[in-house]
C-alpha cells in the first residue's frame, strides 16, 4: 500500500464574525510554495495551488464534514470562520490525497471555546478554559490514479509518475460508500469499468486510511 | 515597568531562564527528499523550516548570472499560522522581503560563492511557529540545510538575539521579552573565526551596554555552534552507517 506522499501541516485558526447566512464559513487555502520543489516559483499561487484550493472547498462542502450549524454561535449574528492554510512542504506527488488527509486530521483536531453573549453588552465572551472538539460528520478520504495509455491504472503516483501520466483521477469517498467528489481533469479517457474499479480501490483506501487516522489520533497526547 | 516582569529579583526570567540561558534547541537535517538540503529547528516554541536547491543555472533571466560566483537567492515565508493572530500575507509584505535581504547578506558572507560561477543557489526559510528569535532561528536551520546540500561554506554561521533588561543583558528572546520593547540585538557570527556576518539593533541602547550585549548575544551563538556541530556530525555518522562504511 503506498504511503501518503507530500508532507503537510494544517493548523486551522478561527475568527468569530459577525454575518449573515450566505458568508463562507471555512476558508481552505492551499500553498505550494518553492521551496517544497523545484517546480514552483515565488509570486503569487499558481494554477496547481489554485487548483487544490478550489478542490479542497469542493470537498469541505460536498462532503459536510462540518455543518453550517455547528458553527453557528447565535444565528443571524455571529458564527465561527474557520481558516485551513494547507502548507505543502515537500512535493512528490498526488497532492490532492495528502490535502484532504491534512484536512480532516487538522479538523478532528480543532478545539473550539465556548463563546456566550453577553445580553447586556450584547458583545461575545470568549470561555478559553471550555474547548470542545468540532463536530465531524463524516470522514473523506481521497484516493488518485494516474492513468497511461487508456490502460493502465496506479494508484497513489508520485511525482514522476505523474509527470509521465496520461491523465489523472481523484475519487474522494467516505465511510458509507458515499462519493463526495470525483475529479478527473481531462487527460486520457476511462472506460465505464475501469471507474467502477477505482470506486472499489477507492472503498478498501478508505479503510487503510480511517484506521491509521484513528491510531494516530488516539495516541497523542491530550493537552 | 516592563523590566520588573521580564527579570525576577533571584535572576529568572519569564520562562524561567537564567539571563544567558539559551531555549532548548532540536535540529534535524536531511528532513526533505525534493531538496538538495534541508532542515528543520525548534528553539524553545520557535520552529523554522530551510530548504536549499542549488547549486543550479539561474532561473530567469542570464543577465543577473555573476561571471565570477554564484548567486545566492534567499526567500523568508512565515506560515500565516505561525503568529497567534492569522497572518494576511505569507511572503511578499516587507518584513519577509527585509529577512529575505538580510539572510541573503548574511550567506554571501560565508558561503565560498566563488567556487560556483554563473550558478544560483536557492535558500527558502519557513518559520511554522514564531515566538521570538525568528531571525536566529533562520539563519541556523539555513547554515544546516546549506551544509546538507555539500555547498561548501567559510564557516557555520550561528545567530542568536539578545536584549538589555534592568542591567542585565539577555540572551535568546521570547516573543514576550521581544515585545516588552526594550531594545533587541541580532547577531550572526562565523564562530571560528570570531567574525560578524549581521548585526543589527533596533530600539534605544547606550553605548556602554553595547558590549554586554554583544558579548552575551555572542556566546549565546557560540553556544549554537557547539550544539549544530554535534547536530551535523550525529547526521554524518547516521549517513555513513546506512551507506554501509
């Protein structure tokens, strides 16, 4: 089984806003700067970056990790923002797995205080003695091929597998079988079965992927 | 008053620390398998990323390529979660454009450029964790990653800051002691030889303090010398192992 690919850190950092529905609730942002290879170069975000970024808002908001509810501090004023910054720090490939897998292991980890308003003064008190962890409904995984010639499917490519590849494919799956997103950006074309196979790879890395996760999560160590 | 706080009556400062004391510091290298180098260091809370690419042929245009050594490009990035308020801008604000600057004067100090003409080399910093002593913490994880890439330089080059606090001078700043808003020493020195590659001081100091400072941010830096020299040899001696010597 191939490992995840790509470091990454993710520290999602949080802001209470006043709003109205219909404001982002979570802001992904994903970077890749140079220095996690020779192939970016310093300026502004670059197609690929900007790429990821928008796939990984797709998959925060197919897949409803997290709810607009949950976030909600008191409806119709203040709800929490949530900021992903996705840093990419060493870059061999299949991006978009290692983003998603970042993601969802930042947000189980995320704390949140309690926050009350106060009737008085109606402004928000912030309780950072009371954290509590963010509600996960359900838990993505991403699983990509990188496909040659019609043919030929791998799964998970690395860096210079995708350089050689004909085309790509990004099925993002979770628990129950359910598809969130399925990315495939042109390249080379796919048969009917060959998309049910990547369904079914997609399903098994799901299970690989949920029990690492759960082992990692369980033994760090609470603050 | 400021300095009550940040120097206790028995000599402690806010984390405890005597007032030479260094945070404790954990360097590793060869962290990256992209880059030609690279290392990562944690002093105290601060954590600072550095990664090398080069020596390569110039990116861009030929016209900036040196005839007679190479050109050495540094960038400083600050993770946008790397302060406690979310940072706006990463790179390109003129904070990381001046460490930029500074960390590309002080490698051009000590790494033998003349042995690379018309090349470039690559330093990218990415600071993940803030909490004073960024600049220090840079330069450290770059004199790492530099020599993780075999680009042979004059020295280590060692930073560490230094500040001045009820008469006693400070080595090493936190965050909390950088904001107190005393004045604050920065110092890249070449160890062996005992010479300065950076200095530089921002807020009010007299100029009979200076020495204090110099001196304790000084053995402050030879004493990152003595602990990224075991740092290098310890990386050395794994590295042969595994090629089996």
């Amino acid at each position: 089984m191939p490992l995840i690919k790509g470091m990454l850190i993710e520290r999602p950092s949080f802001r209470s806003y006043f709003h109205s529905c219909g404001v982002f609730l979570s802001v992904p942002n994903v970077d890749l700067p140079p220095l996690c290879s020779s192939r970016f170069r310093s300026g502004p975000p670059g197609e690929e970056a900007q790429v990821a970024s928008q796939f990984i808002a797709d998959v925060i908001e197919n897949s409803q990790i997290i709810q607009k509810e949950d976030l909600c501090i008191s409806s119709g004023k203040l709800a929490w923002v949530l900021y992903c910054d996705l840093i990419c720090l060493d870059y061999d490939g299949n991006i978009l797995d290692a983003c998603t897998f970042a993601l969802l292991a930042a947000l189980k980890n995320v704390q949140l205080p309690e926050v009350s308003i106060n009737e008085e003064t109606s402004l928000a008190e912030v309780n950072l003695k009371k954290k509590s962890f963010l509600n996960i409904r359900t838990h993505p995984v991403a699983t990509s091929f990188a496909v040659f010639d019609d043919t030929l499917l791998i799964v998970d490519p690395t860096g210079e597998e995708e350089r050689l590849a004909t085309g790509t494919l990004t099925v993002v799956m979770d628990e129950e079988g359910r598809l969130s997103c399925l990315h495939k950006p042109g390249g080379s074309g796919l048969t009917g079965a060959k998309l049910q196979d990547c369904m079914s790879r997609a399903v098994t890395r799901h299970k690989e992927v949920k029990t690492l996760m759960d082992e990692v999560i369980k033994s760090m160590k609470p603050k | 008053m400021a300095g009550l706080e940040l120097l206790s009556d028995q000599g402690y400062r806010v984390d405890g620390r005597r007032a030479g004391e260094l945070r404790k510091i954990q360097a590793r290298m060869g962290v990256f398998a992209q880059a030609d180098g690279s290392a990562y260091i944690e002093q105290g809370n601060t954590k600072a990323l550095a990664v090398v690419y080069g020596p390569h042929e110039i990116r861009g245009s030929r016209s900036r390529a040196l005839p007679d050594r190479a050109l050495v490009n540094c960038q400083y990035s600050s993770a946008t979660f790397s302060t406690g308020e979310r940072k706006r801008r990463p790179h390109g604000d003129r904070k990381s454009c001046e460490m930029g600057l500074q960390l590309r004067q002080t490698f051009e100090a000590a790494i033998l450029t003349q042995l690379h003409p018309r090349s470039q080399i690559d330093i990218y910093v990415q600071v993940l964790q803030a909490d004073g002593g960024t600049y220090a913490a840079c330069v450290n994880a770059a004199t790492l990653a530099v020599l993780d890439a075999g680009i042979p330089m004059r020295d280590f080059v060692c930073a560490c800051s230094a500040g001045f606090v009820d008469g006693t001078a400070l080595a090493d700043l936190s965050h909390v002691e950088e904001a107190a808003g005393g004045p604050q020493l920065a110092l890249a020195l070449l160890p062996a030889s005992g010479q300065i590659a950076l200095l530089e001081m921002d807020a009010r100091l007299h100029e009979d303090h200076l020495e204090w400072v110099l001196e304790a941010a000084a053995q402050a830096a030879r004493d990152v010398h003595t602990l990224l020299d075991r740092v290098v040899r310890q990386h050395v001696h794994e590295a042969s192992i595994l090629l089996g010597d």
